[in-house]
C-alpha cells in the first residue's frame, strides 16, 4: 500500500540523515496526506522513533479541526522542531463555510503570528518547557505583506513570545 511505501521511506531516510548527524522532522501539512491529529498519529506509530520526527506546527493542526495544545502534549516525544503561528478564528469559519482552498485560505489571511489569533500557546509553552524540548521555535506568519506589515508582526510576535516564555 502507499502509505506503508511512504513510511518505510521515511524510516530509510531517518537512518541516512541520523547517521549524517541529522533528525529528520516530518512536516504535517494541510493538502497532504498527514494534516490532522488522527493521520499524524498514524505516520508517528508507522514510523521508527529514533529515526522520524515530528515537525511540530501549531496552525497546521488548528486549521485541520484538531487541538494544537492536545497535539504538542501527546506527540511531545517525537518532536524534533516547532513551527509557531497562529489562526484566526473569523477567517477560519469563512474558509470552512465557503469551501475556501488551502492557498485561498493563507490569502485571506488565516493565519497569523503568534498571541493575534486564537491559539493558547501559554499551554503550549508550558508542555515544550515541561518536557526540555530545546530545539528550534521558528516563528510563521503566513501573510500577505501588503496586508500585515512583516516588521511590525515580527515585533508583536516577539514581544508575545518573550512576555510568555521569559526570553
């Protein structure tokens, strides 16, 4: 089956880039096969442990119906790098309601950074420090520039980050 041929993949991939001194970090992603928390359960239990990790991303999550904060507690073991950002609800439900595409939604501006949308990343903070995670926490916005100005997002995401996690 395809699914099994994609994991075992993965699991051979893992081996090269571990050996090579790398982790290898599977992004969840919408329009792919792996988007929700049941499909990324699913790759993570068909995949080795010591060879594939979970790029973790708080909006991909939320955008797919499923609960970030849920999904960094359970999955905290196999996450080998973060992607923070944010979704707003109000655009949310439109994209749902219209029937919006993955790239029309992001046009529309359904997410955002970090602390402007309706994300609990105190919640998600408190999990990464309860368990050491000390890896990257890459900060996304996914916006139209002409839209929202990238320095100024840059700043209130910063000033979030830093309020919440003492950085």
């Amino acid at each position: 089956e395809m699914f099994g041929q994609f994991t075992e993949g993965m699991n051979r991939l893992g081996k090269v880039t571990r050996d090579r001194g790398f982790k290898l970090c599977y992004h969840h992603h919408m329009g792919t096969g792996c988007q929700t928390m049941e499909e990324t359960d699913r790759f993570l239990a068909a995949t080795d442990h010591e060879l594939v990790w979970l790029l973790y991303d708080s909006g991909h999550f939320a955008f797919s119906g499923s609960d970030p904060v849920a999904m960094v507690d359970r999955s905290i073991a196999r996450i080998g790098h973060v992607h923070l950002k944010d979704i707003r609800p109000e655009i949310h439900r439109q994209v749902v309601r219209e029937k919006l595409s993955f790239l029309d939604a992001v046009r529309a501006g359904v997410f955002t950074v970090p602390g402007d949308g309706s994300i609990d990343f105190p919640s998600i903070f408190r999990v990464l420090e309860h368990a050491g995670y000390e890896g990257w926490m890459v900060v996304e916005a996914e916006q139209d520039p002409a839209k929202a100005d990238p320095l100024e997002y840059a700043q209130k995401a910063r000033r979030y980050i830093a309020k919440h996690i003492g950085l």
